[in-house]
C-alpha cells in the first residue's frame, strides 16, 4: 500500500492490509508478541457477529447504508413461544440475508440514542456536514520510516477537522478512562496522519461521546477535545511504540513477557 488518502478502501481491505495501526500500537505497548498474536489467533465466528452495540450505533450515525445491510432489527411483541410469535420471525427471517439481527428492544435503543445524538446542535451539523467516513489515510513515519495507518470515523477535509465516535456505558468516567483506552495516543497519531497526507494539522480533533445508559432519562452525549498536554503525552507515546514496532521488525524479534506491579493502593499498605 502506497501513501494516500483513500475513499473506498474497504473494512476488510483496511483492517487485513499492510501499515501499522493504533489499535496495532496498543498491542506493541503492552508486548510486542501480541501484535504477532493477533494476526494469527482465528476468531470464532459466531461470537464475532454477535451484537456490538457500539457498531450498531457508529454505523447508523455514520454508515447508514452499512447499518441497513449489517443489522435488522427482529419483530416487537413476538414471543417465541407462541405460535403468532414463531410465525412472526419466521417470516422475519425469511427475509435475512446474513445480518445480524437485533431485538426490538435493541433497536429502540438504538433508535433514540441517534435522536438524542441529533438533538446535540454542535453533534448534528459535524454528522451532517459533507466529509468522508471511514476514509483510510496511509503514510511513512519520518523518524522511522515504517508505513503507518489510520482510519479516521470521519474526515471533514474544508473544514479541516477529524470526528471520532465513541460509545461509553458511563459518561461521568470518559473523561478519566480516555487516558486506559489511549484516546490521546490516537488523537496525536491520527493528527499526524492527517499532516502528513494534506501538508498541515487538522484545525481539530473532536471526539464524539455517546452514553448507551440512561441518565435522567436520555442518553447523555458530549463533544471533547485533548489539551496540549493530553496531545503531546499521547505523541510521546505513540513514538515509542513506533520506535519498538520497528526495532522488532529489523531484528524479527518480539518480546512476549509482561511485567505486574503492584497497584497504587496495594502499595499504601506496605
């Protein structure tokens, strides 16, 4: 794969191609045989087209055409012990053809948490605004020289701005756990990806968070930035692990063994 901005690269192609990725990264982080492991552990495929209610969501505010052609959504009041109700899926499943299929409850759920989305002003016009979702934007890194990737869930390219949607259970702790998740090591990371491929940094990086529980009735949603602090902790980060990706790659070796420590509260009690 060449350096680029790519529109039409598809999931499959992205995920099964050539270039490192952030999610990539955060395997190296931990131990860089995890990376070796991932690309060869099969995956079971029943579980893996089990509902991912994030997906769901991402999809339908992003990609709606692939939440149409992934999702269905099966009958309401439909037991499966009775007899209307056997009927009523029988007929409903008649009419898949291959999708995974989500309760009525679930696609009520689904449904009102893109309505509260869409009720944000500032959330409605960046989904709204004319970008690219999914496009893939591919690129060498300087100190390194390894081919790197990301995939942005939307690029808004006039107005200079990235858009990532995040699903969380909880919205009061996201402003903690974005640092467990790495969220600035993807900003940073993806920031640069973008420079590199359009000649300057994105005007902004903005994350979109969705909470899937309810909170005072409605399922809360918030639009957040990194500091610069937050930013350059994740660029430093992010080089790190670029810099061990491709040390492993010229010697062809990766080191498996990780190291526990004690947790911060375990260490008062000594």
């Amino acid at each position: 794969m060449q350096p680029g901005y790519y529109r039409d690269l598809s999931n499959e192609a992205y995920h099964g191609g050539d270039g490192v990725s952030k999610s990539q990264l955060d395997l190296i982080a931990k131990a860089p045989a995890l990376f070796q492991w991932s690309k060869a552990a099969p995956e079971d495929p029943e579980k893996k087209k089990a509902l991912d209610l994030g997906d769901a969501v991402h999809a339908l505010l992003l990609e709606p055409d692939r939440y149409t052609a992934e999702y269905a959504v099966g009958p309401a009041d439909a037991p499966r012990n009775t007899k209307a109700g056997k009927e009523k899926w029988e007929e409903f499943e008649s009419t898949l053809t291959g999708q995974t299929v989500l309760s009525a409850e679930d696609g009520r759920k689904i449904g009102l948490i893109r309505e509260s989305v869409m009720a944000h002003p500032h959330a409605r016009f960046l989904l709204e605004t004319q970008g690219d979702s999914e496009a893939s934007i591919y690129w060498n890194d300087e100190r390194e020289g390894v081919l790197c990737r990301c995939r942005p869930d939307k690029t808004i390219e006039r107005l200079g701005w990235i858009l990532d949607l995040k699903t969380t259970a909880d919205m009061s702790k996201f402003a903690r756990s974005f640092y467990d998740y790495r969220y600035h090591v993807q900003d940073s990371y993806y920031s640069d990806g973008y420079a590199a491929h359009f000649g300057e940094a994105p005007a902004a990086f903005v994350f979109l968070v969705v909470s899937t529980s309810i909170e005072c009735g409605k399922y809360p949603v918030r639009l957040f930035t990194m500091d610069f602090e937050a930013k350059a902790a994740g660029r430093t980060e992010y080089h790190r692990n670029i810099e061990v990706y491709a040390d492993c790659l010229r010697h062809n070796e990766w080191p498996a063994i990780e190291t526990l420590t004690l947790p911060y509260w375990a260490k008062d009690k000594l």
